[in-house]
C-alpha cells in the first residue's frame, strides 16, 4: 500500500544532520575558475559600470586537523628528542619536563652541604656561643678582603701547596685563596705521648697522621691564637674578620709565625720517628 502523499509524509522524509561551523575556503581549482570567470565578464561588460561584484575570497591553505592532534605533537616530540641522540622511551625522561636527577644527589645539590667543606669547617671553628648566622657574617668579610686585596708577595723559602695557582689568580677566588692558605700551613703530623714507656715515669713522643679535616682545623686554631694575641685596630664587627683575612695574607706571603709552630711539629716528629719501633708499642699503633 503506497504511502499518503500528505506534508506530515514529506516531514518525516526530511533528514536534517548538523555540521561544525568551518571557515569554508574555495579550492585553487575553483577559485582559479572563478577568478577566470569575472575576469572574462569584466573585459565584455565594459557599459555594466553599476555592476558590483563580490569581492574575491582568499585562498590560504590551513594545515589539516589531524597535524594538531596531541598525538601527532608527541609524535614529533619524540622524533625532535631521537634526532638530538635522547632516548624518547627513556623511564627517565618520558613524562617530565628536564627529566629525573641522577641518584645518589651530588652533594652541592643537597642543603647542608651546598658550601665548600673548607668554607664550612672554618665557619664552624669562628662560632662562637652557637651564633651561627655571625659566624657566616664574618666569614662573608674575610673572604670579601681577600677579593678585594692585592695579589699576594709570596716567600720562597716557604712555598705553597703543589698545584696552587700562581698569586696573580687567587684574588678572584677567595675560597681558593683560603683553602690554600690553610691547606699550606696545615700540619701533616702531631705528636702523641705514651706515659710511662720510655722508663722512668717519661712519655714516649711517637708521631701520628693526621686527617685532612684534622690538619684543616689545627693550622685554623693557630690562626686564630695569633689573631687573639694581636692588639685590636678599632671597634666595630668589621675588625675581627679583618684581622683573620690579615692572618691569611701573611700566612701566604711566609710572614705568619704559624709556619714555625708548623716547622717545629715537624722536626720533633722527624726526630721522634724511631720510636715507632719501639718493643712496647707493638700492637698499639
């Protein structure tokens, strides 16, 4: 049975489908046409002056939507990080933006040793009644006065450490300026007595290494015992770390008193090294 040709029939024959809204843009094929078109129509029209044609559509070429999809970007990311030799896949890298630290952390990345250890060990030896914060104040000067000082006159007769850079560059690094001076005046031994070996109530000398943080803080306490003797230049919160800078420069120029506690260490243990022989030390060293 054929069906009622009536409006309600025809309604329901309709299919209405809904499209996103584009910037619709002529192809070049048809554009071209066009263009050929109104070219051809005005050059045989020339009397229709009234005639107002619209005006031609710009034919840009857009880029597909699928180039901008989050695939096709990691894509592309991931062919960038292979061109420059990096793994894309690598666990490390996938998923952060400047990938994971190395573990186990460096150690001027950790906060409690982001200073030079020999910055910090004399930090700690200038404390004093737990002010730490003016341990660090003070620390900040001397190294400020090494900066600004001259290049120091050094003293052939007492040389710096091996390796040390020339005077002329120590100003421009003050921790290394003050490594070297400490680390060049620093003892290499110290002696130790032993009651009651040598006979006769007497203590044996018998020399000892030492450490490198051991020897860093013996030479920092003789600096600082010249540097209490010292009569005080004024007032003020700036003498006393000015006074210690002073103590360093003349420790690297050889003109400190402290390289002759160092010598004098020294030659007591050069002159007590046979006693590391000794029948009653065997066993205890």
């Amino acid at each position: 049975m054929p069906p009622r040709l009536n409006v309600w029939s025809a309604c329901r024959a309709l299919s209405i489908r809904t499209r996103p809204v584009t910037n619709a843009t002529p192809r070049p094929r048809a554009a071209a046409a066009l263009a050929r078109g109104l070219a051809d129509l005005s050059t045989t029209s020339h009397n229709s002056s009234n005639t107002n044609f619209p005006p031609m559509p710009q034919t840009t070429e857009s880029q597909p939507a699928e180039s901008s999809s989050p695939e096709n970007q990691m894509a592309l990311s991931q062919l960038t990080m292979a061109a420059y030799g990096v793994n894309p896949f690598d666990p490390a890298i996938e998923g952060h933006k400047f990938g994971l630290p190395e573990l186990p952390l460096p150690s001027p990345m950790h906060m409690k040793h982001r200073y030079d250890p020999v910055v910090l060990q004399i930090t700690k030896l200038l404390m004093r009644d737990g002010k730490l914060s003016k341990a660090q104040r003070d620390m900040a000067m001397i190294l400020n006065y090494l900066r600004t000082s001259p290049p120091p006159k050094l003293n052939p007769s007492r040389p710096l450490l091996p390796g040390a850079p020339p005077p002329s560059h120590l100003p421009f690094d003050p921790v290394m300026y003050l490594t070297v001076a400490i680390e060049s005046v620093a003892p290499l031994i110290r002696i130790r007595g032993y009651t009651g070996i040598a006979g006769g109530g007497h203590k044996l000398d018998v020399p000892a290494p030492l450490a490198a943080r051991q020897r860093r803080r013996i030479a920092m306490q003789w600096i600082l015992d010249v540097v209490a003797k010292k009569n005080s230049k004024g007032s003020g919160r700036g003498m006393f770390p000015s006074r210690v800078a002073e103590e360093i420069i003349a420790v690297v120029e050889g003109r400190s008193p402290v390289w002759d506690k160092r010598q004098m260490v020294h030659k007591v243990g050069t002159a007590a090294r046979a006693n590391l022989n000794h029948h009653k030390l065997i066993g205890k060293l």
